[in-house]
C-alpha cells in the first residue's frame, strides 16, 4: 500500500514538473512573443523624415530696365528679361535618408550683354540700344543634388550636396554640407554648414579691345578700317588681360534658432565667405575722364576693361524674429548686417506678414529695404583716371538704397484632394515683387510654385 502511495506520489509530481515546464516554455514564448512585438511596433511606428516623394515645380519670368549698364561703362541700357523654370523632387530613400534633385533652365534676352560686340547688328552701335547679335539671348543651366541623413531620435541632421551651373561664358562646379543638432526638446537648433565653389569664365571681352591683345592688329584690325573712329582717332586703350579664368569661392556658416516663448521663436546667423581668382568681370568697360574719347557711330570705345582685387572677403551677420499673434495672422521680421573688405557696409531689413484668410487660403503681404555703401574701387562713366590701380564703374558696387514691395497667396490642401496620375496637389504660391533702387534700376519678378506628394 505504501509503495503504491509512493509511486502515485512521484507519478504525481512528474505530472506537476511536466506542467510547470509547459507553463515556463510558453511563459518564454510569451514573453519573446510580447517583445518581438514590441520591437516590430516599435520599427512600424518610427517617424519617417519624409513620408512620400515631394515634386516641387517652380516658375518665374523677370524684367528690369535702368541706364547704367556696366557692359558699356556706367551708362546704356539695362534692359533684360528672363524666364527660368525649376524642378525640385525630394525622394525618401528609407525612414531617415532624403535625396533632393533640384535642376533649373533659364533663359533670357539681354540688353546689355548685347552690347559686348555693339557691332554686330544692323542698327548703329549705341550703348542705348540693345545689338541685333547673338550675344543677346543665352541660357543658363543648373543641377543639385542634396543628401540628408537624419538619426534615430531626430536630433541629428548631416546633409552632402553637389551641383553644376553653366551658361555662355561660365561653368561652376560646387560641394557643400551641413551638419545639424537639436537640443532641449527640439526648442534648440544649431547648424555648421560650409561649401565650396570652384568658377571658369570664358575669355571674353569688349569687341574694340580684343584687337589690342597681345599680337593683335591694333588700329588696322577690321572693325577700325571698315568703321570711322570720331574724337580722338589716336585710339590706344589699355587692353587688361587676366592671366587665369578661375574665381574659388568658399564660405561657412552658423546657423541658431530657439523657440523663445510658445508665440515667438528667435534666429541668429553669420556666414563668412572669401573668394579667389578672377573677381572682375572681363567684358565690362571703364572709362578715363583724362582719356580723350573715341567713338564708333554713337558707342563710346573703351578705355579699358575692368580691373578688381583677385581676393576679397565678405562677412554677414543677422537674425530673424517670428512672433504668431494669433490663428490668423503671423508677423515675421529679418535684419542683416553685411561688410567686405572692398569697402561696402550694407543693411538689409524686411517684415512679412502672412494673413490666412480661410482654412486654405493665406495672403502675403511683404516689405523689403536694403542700403549700401559704394566699393572702394567704384566710380561712374568717366569717372576714374587712367593711374587708377583698380577701377569699376559696375553700379551693383555702387552707394544705393532699395525698396521691395511685393504681395503673394498661397492654396493649401494638407489633404490633397485634387489629383494628377498617383500625386495629390498639396499647394499653389504665386507671387509678385517690385524693386526700386535709387540707381534707377526697376525690376519686377512674377514667380509660382506647385507642390505635389505621391499617395
């Protein structure tokens, strides 16, 4: 009876250590089960930098008018028009990596640029009136790349970017990137960004001083025997030729944003750039107030051509204030201080002021005013001497105040109803700016902007 008892007993508890060990492994599984699922919720639920494919298509056409074109010396038209179209596709390549193309054409009709060979067309050569030549028109082209990588907790931003740009008489090549962090729960921001520019200018300059290049034909070249010289016909100008084609720029940046208050938010940024190489602009012409003059029909010849340091410094600093002053309407301000070591000081202030009128809908109205100091080698037609060291009579080197006035709605969709193929629209820009510089240029510049995500 006993042995009996003892063997149902150990029957018992091998039933019971069975149990338990059942209990234990599904316990494990569980228990791996509940964190695997946890893991994987975790990865699901992760917040990707960009959700889907973004397609940015950009267009503007500009227009200006002034006289005092620097092609011809100071003086002559300064008619242009321009159209550029861009295309901007931002691509999320997984959960934190980003690649942004950005390309760009532009193409425009220029008075002035007309005007390096004034020769060339059917009317008589006048600084005033744009040539009838193949300098008039040219397009531009330009191509970016930007890869930016983000860290897990969204802290941390790098960015790598390359691009091209070229056009008739220039090609650059470029690289930069950039590196972000965010401190105190993302109310901190701070960016190191740097880049650098790598420039070649075609060589190309004034029509009447190409013949006094070294082993030209002087006076007996053709342009002098088919055309009459008035005024002084002695004409001998000083012929400036650049010994290298290449300008390299390169710059760095410090960028701080702070969310002040929960209806202001704060930013600081200075940017130091040098460049180095050719700094002047080969075509345009100076002329000599004790140089007599020679003319072509009604186009003055040149002097010379422009002459500037091969290095120059330029460093801006300034901040931006938004302040939200309800649903409704936002008040965004911007100051900039920028000096160089050619001479120039310059203020820059504007003031935004978006009202969204409806859900959709926000209007924005927008001031600009900008003031400099002329450069130190700047000096109008006629205005320099001929022993003069470096010389420049282009007017965007020049002492100016400016005023910007310009007005722009934009129609938002977060929801993106409207369709096109597998993109929703998310929203529309247009926008209008008119600028006046005491100089006497005028511009105006109509631009808009369509922005579309992938469903």
């Amino acid at each position: 009876m006993e042995g009996e008892l003892a063997e149902a007993v150990v029957v018992i508890n091998k039933k019971f250590r069975m149990k338990n060990i059942k209990l234990t492994i599904s316990s494990l599984f569980l228990m791996l089960s509940i964190l695997g699922y946890s893991q994987e919720k975790k990865t699901e639920f992760k917040k990707r930098v960009l959700e889907t494919i973004e397609v940015d298509l950009l267009s503007s056409f500009y227009n200006q008018d002034g006289d005092n074109a620097a092609v011809s010396g100071g003086i002559g038209t300064e008619e242009l028009t321009d159209i550029t179209g861009t295309m901007i596709v931002s691509i999320p390549l997984n959960d934190d990596d980003v690649l942004t193309i950005d390309t760009g054409i532009s193409a425009y009709t220029s008075a002035s640029s007309s005007n390096v060979d004034p020769f060339d067309g059917d009317n008589p050569a006048d600084p005033f009136v744009a040539s009838s030549g193949a300098s008039k028109t040219d397009l531009w082209f330009n191509f970016t790349g930007i890869y930016t990588h983000s860290s897990d907790d969204r802290n941390e931003i790098w960015s790598a970017n390359v691009s091209l740009s070229s056009e008739y008489d220039y090609f650059s090549i470029g690289a930069g990137g950039s590196f972000t962090k965010l401190f105190n729960e993302k109310n901190t921001e701070v960016t190191l960004n740097g880049s650098v520019y790598i420039d070649t200018w075609s060589d190309i300059y004034p029509k009447e001083l190409r013949a006094f290049a070294p082993g030209g034909d002087g006076l007996d070249a053709g342009l002098f025997f088919y055309n009459t010289i008035t005024g002084n016909a002695n004409y001998n100008p000083i012929y400036q030729q650049f010994d290298g084609m290449g300008r390299n720029s390169y710059a760095v940046g410090l960028n701080a944003s702070q969310i002040l208050s929960k209806k202001l938010q704060g930013s600081m940024a200075i940017d130091v750039i040098q460049q180095k190489g050719l700094l002047s602009s080969p075509f345009q012409r100076v002329y000599f107030s004790d140089v007599a003059d020679s003319f072509i029909e009604n186009f003055h010849l040149a002097d010379s051509n422009e002459k500037l340091p091969d290095t120059r410094v330029k460093i801006a600093v300034g901040g931006r204030l938004n302040y939200y002053i309800n649903e409704f309407l936002v008040l965004r301000t911007f100051y900039r201080y920028f000096t160089d070591d050619w001479g120039i000081t310059s203020h820059t202030a504007s003031v935004e002021l978006p009202i969204k009128i409806t859900d959709k809908f926000t209007l924005y109205p927008s001031y600009r005013y900008y003031t400099q100091t002329g450069a130190d080698y700047f000096a109008p037609y006629e205005g320099h001497l001929s022993s003069d060291e470096f010389y420049t009579s282009d007017y965007d080197l020049s002492e100016y105040n400016a005023n910007q006035y310009g007005f722009g709605v934009r129609y938002t969709d977060i929801f993106t109803k409207a369709h096109i193929w597998k993109f929703g629209l998310k929203s529309i820009d247009l926008k209008f700016n008119q600028y006046d510089r005491t100089t006497g240029l005028k511009s105006s510049i109509v631009s808009g902007g369509i922005k579309f995500v992938m469903d």
